[in-house]
C-alpha cells in the first residue's frame, strides 16, 4: 500500500505545500488538515496511528522518546524526523523518492532520521 503521510504542528508547511505541487497524487495531510494542532505527541502518533498516516516531524526533542514509548505498546505506521534546517528541495527529494520506491508496510514500527 502506498504511503500516506501526516505532518504533525513542528513539521514545515512549505515542505507540504512543496511536495504536493512537486507530486499531487501524494497524500499528505497537514497539522491543521488533520485538527492535530496543539495536542502532545502520544495524541498525535495515536492519531496517525489509528489513520494508517507515517509522521513527518522536525521535532528532535521530544518525539523520539515519545515514539520508543507508543510503540512498546503499539503498533506505528512510523515516523521521520527532520532537521529543523533541512533545505525545501532536499526534504521534498527525500519524501519524494521515499513515496516511490517504498510501501507503508516497510515503516511500521520504524523511526527514521532523514536526510540520510
């Protein structure tokens, strides 16, 4: 199955808006698409979780731990982080190459720091 994504409120709206013109049969919902706006991390990974959606964050701080927790007790669609100072172009050809060569069932459980 094709990778849907879900930025949660840290992740770049330019990176969306970007990929989505770059490629507008991916499916990537955004913070506020999503009403995820201001909840805590376990709520968001929940969320993405129960709507099959892989997380796209730049939060560095706090979502690792979060995440090593959600999946001790259940299962996640996975999550990327980014660096906060990742270039547009390059964040875009990560997700980009990501969502083509790869199925959403090849990221469950994983955490990946991107760029590589």
């Amino acid at each position: 199955m094709k990778i849907q994504f879900q930025a949660d409120a840290d992740f770049s709206q330019t990176i969306v808006q970007a990929l989505r013109r770059h490629q507008p049969a991916i499916d990537f919902q955004s913070a506020d698409e999503a009403g995820i706006r201001g909840l805590p991390d376990p709520e968001v990974l929940a969320f993405a979780a129960r709507e099959g959606r892989l997380l796209v964050s730049h939060d560095r701080s706090t979502m690792p731990a979060h995440f090593t927790d959600f999946i001790a007790k259940q299962h996640s669609p996975g999550v990327f982080i980014f660096a906060q100072d990742v270039p547009i172009g390059r964040a875009v050809e990560e997700l980009l190459m990501i969502w083509e060569t790869s199925e959403a069932e090849e990221w469950v459980d994983l955490f990946q720091w991107l760029p590589l």
